[in-house]
C-alpha cells in the first residue's frame, strides 16, 4: 500500500509518479527530459490537487508572520571567488534580494510542507527526471524546506543557483508582478557567456518569462540558467513558492 498521503497530494491521474515504469509514467519522465534539454525548466501545471494547494497556502500564510526578512546585495556568481574582476564586469555585478523567507525549523514534523517533501514517490521522481543515480532528501536544519514570501516590492533579482537542482511548488501568486524569468543554458563550466550576461543585466536580452498558476512542480536547473523573480507589484496577497532541497 502506497502511503495515503501520496493521493491526496498528488494528481495521480496526470502524472503517475506512482507507476513510474508503467506506458504513462515513462511518457511522463520522458516529457520531463524534454522540457529539460529545451527550456532547463520542467512545469508541470495541477501536479498538485487543488484541495492540497488551497491548505498548503492556509499552513504558509499562517507562518508568514514568523518569516525572516532577508535585504541584502548578492553577487549572481555566490559559488565563485568574485574579488578580481573590473567594476563593469558580470563577475562584480550585484543585485538586490529583498523577500521573507520561512525556513525548515518553523515546519512540524506533521506539516503539510513537509508530509508532502517525506513522499518517497516524489524524491524517485525528482530523482528520475534528473537522472542521477542516488537523490536524498536535504536533512539541512534551515534548508531543506523553504519558502519564499513575496510582498509588493520584494524581489529576488539576478542569479545563479549554487546547487544542481531545486524542485519547487508555486503555492500561490502575488496580484501583479513576480514573474519568473530566466534565460536557458546561458552558461556552463567551459564557458561563461559574460557577453550574453551583461547584455541579460542591462535589459538588452530579453528573458523568458514565466508564471506558474499555484499547484505547478517546477524543476530547474538554476545553475547554468541566469533567472530572477521580478519585483511584486500592488498585491494583497503574498506569492508564496516552496522550494525543496536534495543531495546526490
Ligand atoms: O521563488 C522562486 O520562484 C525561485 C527563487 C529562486 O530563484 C531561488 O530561490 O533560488
Ligand atoms: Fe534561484
């Protein structure tokens, strides 16, 4: 028996993450490597049961008062030593990240945020989709569960992810405002693109751009993909996404 929770999370019915080797569901990791290979970024609309959406968003806005208000200037290269390069150069570029983050010691062991991470299936999907041999659940304290709240004016400005992969849920979305935008495979270890960067930082690239309705799995290789969440605008609610961690 599959753990009840599984069906009450997941729309089972569009993507079988419980029957991974069944007709459907290696046409579903196949889509997945698709969106991967084109766009770096996997969506997957309704992943979530609307009923789930709706409490996962009572249980965050519930918490949101607790959240930190993080304000600072962050490098888009956080993984890198920056120190040598001239003042107009990407590499010195900094960019503002003003937002509320609620982190993984305000969830209970009972949480929805956190039944819904404990889901054996979803790790062996994320796992599949990513195609890596081993995938963990991050155990990290503060980390492994995180929501980013967005208020009008907040914004999470240009960068690159420090880790492979991050699997998020859009939970729900401010009134105006807070796209996702990103530019695909913009980098990779061989090389950087500080052309195509720069042109990306002074507004002469234009992003894709991107807004999840509440209940899309995302999936994005953040890492070799430039991206931000644009300013929030006039809202009366918060955009709310749940970001999970893992480890190979
Ligand atoms: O909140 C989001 O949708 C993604 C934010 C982001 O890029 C990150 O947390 O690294
Ligand atoms: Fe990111």
């Amino acid at each position: 028996m599959s753990n009840p929770d599984l069906n009450r999370f997941v729309n089972l019915e569009t993507y079988p993450i419980d029957r991974l080797d069944s007709e459907a569901g290696q046409e579903l990791l196949n889509r997945a490597h698709r969106m991967m290979k084109e766009d770096t970024l996997v969506e997957f609309p309704d992943f979530l049961r609307s009923e789930a959406v709706v409490a996962l968003a009572e249980e965050l806005t519930a918490l949101e008062s607790n959240a930190h208000q993080i304000d600072y200037m962050s490098t888009p290269y956080g993984w890198m030593d920056n120190s040598e390069f001239p003042p107009n150069h990407p590499r010195s570029a900094l960019f503002r990240r003003n937002c509320g983050t609620i982190t993984t010691e305000l969830f209970s062991e009972n949480s929805l945020s956190n039944r819904l991470f404990q889901l054996d299936e979803l790790t062996e999907f994320i796992r599949r989709m990513l195609g890596y041999e081993t995938l963990y659940r991050s155990t990290c304290p503060t980390l492994s569960i995180q929501v980013n709240v967005m208020d009008e004016g907040d914004r999470f400005d240009w960068h690159f992810d420090t880790n492979d992969g991050v699997v998020s849920f859009m939970i729900q979305n401010a009134d105006t405002g807070g796209a996702f935008e990103y530019v695909p495979l913009i980098r990779d270890e061989d090389d950087e693109n500080y052309d195509t960067v720069s042109d990306v930082f002074d507004g002469s690239h234009e992003p894709r751009r991107q807004t999840a309705s509440p209940g899309t799995l995302l999936l994005f290789l953040g890492r070799r993909s430039i991206h931000r969440v644009a300013p929030v605008g006039a809202t009366k609610r918060s955009r709310l996404s749940l970001l999970y961690s893992y480890d190979i």
